[in-house]
C-alpha cells in the first residue's frame, strides 16, 4: 500500500499522465469499458423488464483478465483515482470500475481530464470529485434504450426482411439518406435560361440579366431568350456602382462534428478515421523533451474557449503578426441541445505550432493538428476586410448585374486562408453613366437540379442540426449503416441500396412514430434532463416502453415476411422450389418447404489438390473454416484428420511422422522443430 492508483481507459494514455505524477502513483489502464449488459433474460435484452428495467451487467469478453488485474492492483494501494474520459460515457466506465473492483466511497475519487498536458493533470488532482450519478443514470438509460430497440427491431428485420439491424439513431439516420434518394426521384427539372454580355476589351468582364424594368426576370425557354435578345443593343451603360467595405469574421473553433465535416471536405478524412487521429491526438504525442497531448478533448458540442488559452492566444498573436490582428471571441447562439460540458477543440498550447511538432507526427496527424490549430488560433484574430462592389448596367431598360470583391485586409485570413476559398474578382475602374460596348450577349441553356445527396459532411451536419445523436455518436452511426450495406458510396455521395430502402419502408410502416427525427431530438433532450437531475430514468424508460413493445408484437404478427428468392432449382428431395437463405455464417441454399423438408445444397467448390495425403493415400486439398480462414486437410475426413495451417508438400518428418510444410520459404516440420532445406 504505497502507491496511489490511478485508472484511465487508454493504455497510451496511461503512459503519458504516469510520466506526469511521479513516483507515488502508479497509472494502468482498463482498455474501455470492463462490463456491458448480458444477453440473458427477456429476449436477450439484459434488462429485467419487470423489475424496474433492472441491467444485468457481465464481463466483456477477454475483460476477465483486465478486471483481475485491476483487483490486485487495489489491494496494492491506499487511493484510487478513477480517470476516465470527461464525458458521459467515461462516467459510466468510471461507475462500473467503482462496482466490479468493490472500491468504496471512501477509496476513490473522480478526477477529469480535458487536456493532457503535466499542468493539467496536476491541476485536476486538486480538484477531484465523486461519481455524477445522474450523469450515469443518464449513460445508462441511453444504453437501455439502445438495446432494447436495437435489439427488438433488429429480431424483427432479420426475420421479415433482409435487413441485418435497427437503432434508434441509426435508423433514423438512414432514413434521413432514403428521404432524400426519393426527393431526387421525384423531382422535376425545369429549363431556364440566363443571358449574359461579355465585354472582350475588358478582360473578359461579364454581367448577367436579371430584371427588367422594375421586375425580376424569369427566362423559361430559348423562344423567351431570343425575343429579348433581339431587343437589346450592343451599348451598356454604367447605371449604378454601389462599393462597401465588410468585415468578413473567423467561424469559431471546432466541435466535434465540425471537426468531422472539415476533416471529410478539406483532408478527405472519414468521420472515424478524423476521430481515431483526434483520440492520438489528445492522448499524448512523444516530443523531444516530453510527452504530452496536443489537443483538448475532442468530443464536444461546445464553442467555448477557456480565459487561459484566450489570454495566451492574444499574446502570440500581437508577438508574431502585431497588435492589429488580435481580434475577439466568436460567439454563436446556443442551440438547445449543446450540453457545453467541455471547451472547443483547440490546440493545448498555442505556442506548440504545427510546423514545431510535425516531425513528430505522421502526415496524417500533421494536417488535422495543423486544421485545429489554425481555426483555434484564427478565431480570435481580427476580422479580414473586403471590398465589395456591385455594379448595375443598363440596356433597353434590361438591366445587368456584375459583382466584385476585393481583400483589403486579411485579418485572421493570415493563418487560414489556406482552409477558405478566396477569389478576388476585382471589377474595372467604372463611372456612373460610362457606357460600354460589346457584340458578344450570350444565351446559355440550363436545368434546375434536384438536391444533392448526403457526403458524410452534410450527413453529420443535418444530425447535428437536427438533433438526433450526439457527438460521440455521428461517427458510430456512420460507420453502422455503412456496415449494414444499407448504404453505397457513389462519388463520395451517400446511396441507399435496397435493403436499406426496404428496411426503412418497413420501419416507418410499423414505427413511424418512433423512429423519427422529432421523437430521437426529444428523447436526447430528456436523456439530458436526467444528467441535469431533471427527469428521473426510470420514467421515461416505463414510458417509451409502454408504448413501443405493443407496437413490436403487433408487427411480428402483421408485417408480412420477405419471400425468399427462389434459384430456378427444384428440390431433390421433395420437388419444391429451392430458395437463397440467410444463416449464420451467410447465404446458403435450402427447400423452401422448411420444416418440412430440410434439405440443404452443399456448396460445390472447385477442389484444390495439393499433394497426396501421405497418411492415408487422400488428397490433401484446400478448405476454409467457418470464419474462412483457409487450411490444408485430407479429402477422406473424418476417417483421415490430418490438417495444417500451412502449404504442405506431400512428405512426412522424418522424426515425428507428421506432415512437412512450407513456411517463410523454409521446409518445416508442421508438429516438431525439425528443418529441411530448401531444394
């Protein structure tokens, strides 16, 4: 009992806070979560319905070992420190430690972690706390919910259709990816027109029509078009120039799903790849002198940037660029659903610039480290400056529109403009009543287009906007409707595919109520009610409950089931058709007379001999197991059991008799150490 304990999720986190504490305290990790709920009970759900909806939390497996671990490591110590991550998921790992290992109120404590740098984590040993429990209550209730839709819509997809699963955020997300396949379905183009003059002698300078008279001008046809042509003249005149200087601001520092979007847009990023990099990140990079993380917490919803790094932030600013850059903190309204927990992402010192590290990190880790950085430091800089300039042409009472914009001073664009589109259109020197010539008016054919569909960016940014997930879930959901081949890429572009089609048809036939989007923002709101102490678990669980089983039976009994496909094949048993179905290890073929008749079609393989069994006289041939790994096994199984894991070559070992292999282009024994050359 002479050292202090202290438990964080991540292996190379630990490493990093140990360096920071010293001799006294002895760091581990429990790798993530340690327990989730069984799969026992009333339909698999681990949850005691009937008892207040009660969980039944097991070890995760292989997590045995980790909680062994963790045990002795108690009984070793005389304080625990429970430290994981400072969200709601790490309170609730925080919790399950505290019961799995039987620690004691008066044992442990709870610090936080925003930052992983030496003086943070020094600092929040000095502020350590108990376990939020409605933090945990709210963690928990989410779980609950999760499973029990997860796990009932996703029996009943399985069994009516071919769907593989169903959430409640997932769900609601594909159909968010279905609605808008079907607005591109069924939407109607319609031609327009536009007509533009083209001044040559000008470098090219162009205005386009767009009123005329005092009205706005709609061109629905080329007939349209070559009427008004035929009354415009080849003289413009200068009717107006209206020039303005505006301020154009940073955007904030990034949140989590921001973070997301840009890394897709401008480093061609996947939410999770973005996230897995912000984990590195975060957790600590070995710098020369020291280990430490470069960022702050990246899983938030917040804007909001702490005094210190305010503070530092301007100082640099006024030392590198001058005192004319350092600008303000940018502000946006508070949505409702932000819970503003945590600050923005930002660099955890200013003064660690991208190109200081960069021979530290991988390429990869370079560019979003030098993305956060930069939008950090550019949102308190100054705004940029432009002058904007539109000019109205006059012909024939048609009037012409040309506008220009021109950056007079770049402000924060100083250390962002590589991450923003910049042109400047800088429009000649004009008069009022100046009149301008040119015999090249254009007419140009276009359609209106239907909306586009979903990259992963405007998906992320439509939950978030909408209110459904949160931002350790965008990347999850992401990843699962994906994975569920619910949806195809296309040019970067989201895709339902037809199961997914029919998974969400089927879904809002029986459950439109529920899987919805204004049904996931409320049910997220209420999940924060109960972290604020504000509603109480077991409430909103009875409730959505009580209203969700009596839809789930009535749609076991009246959804009517998917037809199998048939092959084109009769049964050979019983002349039925046979039918393509799903089982465990994927698709095989079968009677669609089952239960009656169960024959199955064994799945004809090319055979691959490659030797003779030197055992029994068989051929060794090429299989695959179950998970279709492929090994070497004797044709006349089971009579004959020889198999390995490597290429055989048809001899035997001189020592022990079992089978020779080739292994990393040496001749092996595949059970003793005997070795043969190589030719």
């Amino acid at each position: 009992m002479t050292k202090n304990l202290v438990i964080v999720e991540s292996p190379s986190k630990s490493k990093t806070i140990e360096k920071y504490l010293g001799k006294d305290y002895k760091v581990v990790s429990s790798k993530g979560h340690i327990r989730d709920l069984a799969t026992t009970g009333k339909y698999g759900l681990g949850v005691d319905i009937d008892n207040d909806f009660k969980p039944n939390y097991i070890p995760i497996a292989g997590k045995k070992k980790v909680i062994s671990e963790l045990k002795k490591d108690i009984k070793d110590s005389n304080k625990i420190y429970l430290a994981t991550d400072p969200d709601r998921e790490g309170e609730a790992i925080s919790w399950h430690l505290k019961d799995a290992l039987g620690i004691k109120d008066q044992d442990y404590e709870r610090v936080l972690f925003h930052e992983i740098t030496k003086d943070k984590v020094i600092e929040a040993f000095k502020k350590p706390r108990k376990i939020d429990d409605n933090l945990v209550h709210s963690q928990e209730t989410r779980r609950i919910l999760d499973r029990i839709i997860g796990f009932r819509l996703s029996r009943l997809m399985q069994s009516k259709t071919g769907g593989k699963s169903a959430g409640r955020v997932q769900s609601v997300a594909l159909k968010l990816v279905v609605d808008r396949e079907r607005e591109i379905e069924s939407f109607q183009k319609e031609e327009y027109w536009t007509i533009t003059g083209i001044f040559e002698d000008l470098d090219d300078f162009s205005a386009e029509l767009f009123r005329y008279h005092d009205q706005d001008i709609e061109i629905h046809s080329e007939v349209e078009a070559d009427q008004i042509l035929q009354q415009l003249s080849e003289k413009f005149q200068i009717e107006s120039i209206d020039s303005k200087e505006k301020n154009k601001k940073a955007k904030p520092p990034f949140i989590t799903s921001t973070l997301q979007q840009e890394a897709s847009t401008k480093l061609n990023f996947t939410a999770k790849k973005t996230m897995s990099i912000a984990q590195k990140l975060y957790e600590g990079i070995d710098l020369e002198n020291e280990t430490v993380g470069l960022i702050t917490y990246m899983r938030t919803d917040s804007i909001r940037l702490s005094d210190e790094f305010i503070k530092s932030g301007y100082a640099y600013i006024d030392k590198e660029y001058g005192r004319e850059y350092v600008g303000y903190v940018k502000t946006t309204k508070k949505k409702d659903n932000v819970q503003d927990a945590h600050e923005a992402i930002r660099p955890t010192s200013v003064n660690r610039t991208p190109l200081s590290v960069k021979k530290y990190l991988t390429n990869d880790e370079y560019k979003l480290y030098a993305m956060i950085y930069y939008r950090a430091l550019a949102s308190i800089m100054a705004d940029a400056k432009v002058n904007a300039t539109t000019v109205i042409l006059d012909n024939n009472q048609y009037k012409f529109k040309a506008t220009g914009q021109v950056l007079i001073y770049e402000g924060y664009l100083k250390v962002y403009k590589d991450y923003e589109k910049k042109e400047d259109k800088i429009l000649p020197n004009f008069q009022i009543n100046d009149i301008l010539t040119t015999n090249k008016i254009e007419k140009e054919q276009h359609f209106t287009q239907p909306p586009s569909r979903y990259t992963e960016a405007k998906l992320i940014k439509e939950m978030e906007d909408l209110g459904i997930g949160r931002p350790s879930t965008y990347a999850k959901t992401i990843d699962t409707i994906k994975e569920r081949e619910y949806v195809t890429l296309e040019d970067k572009k989201f895709k339902p595919t037809a199961i997914g089609i029919e998974t969400t048809d089927r879904l809002q036939e029986y459950f439109a109520d529920l899987i919805n989007v204004e049904y996931t923002k409320d049910m997220e709101e209420d999940l924060d009610k109960i972290a604020e102490g504000d509603k109480e678990s077991l409430n909103i669980l009875r409730t959505f409950y009580d209203k969700f089983e009596p839809e789930v039976n009535e749609a076991f009994k009246k959804m009517e089931k998917k037809k199998a496909e048939t092959t084109g094949e009769l049964c050979p048993n019983c002349g039925n058709p046979l039918v393509i179905r799903k089982g465990k290890f994927g698709e095989f073929i079968a009677c669609s007379n089952y239960p009656e008749c169960k024959y199955i079609k064994k799945e004809e393989k090319e055979v691959n001999n490659i030797c003779k069994c030197p055992k029994c006289g068989g051929n060794i041939i090429e299989k695959t197991t179950r998970k279709g790994k492929i090994f070497y096994g004797c044709s006349n199984y089971p009579k004959c059991k020889v198999a390995v894991w490597d290429l055989p070559t048809g001899e035997i070992c001189p020592n022990c008799g079992e089978l020779l292999v080739t292994k990393s282009k040496k001749i092996k024994c595949s059970n003793c150490d005997y070795q043969k050359e190589n030719g």
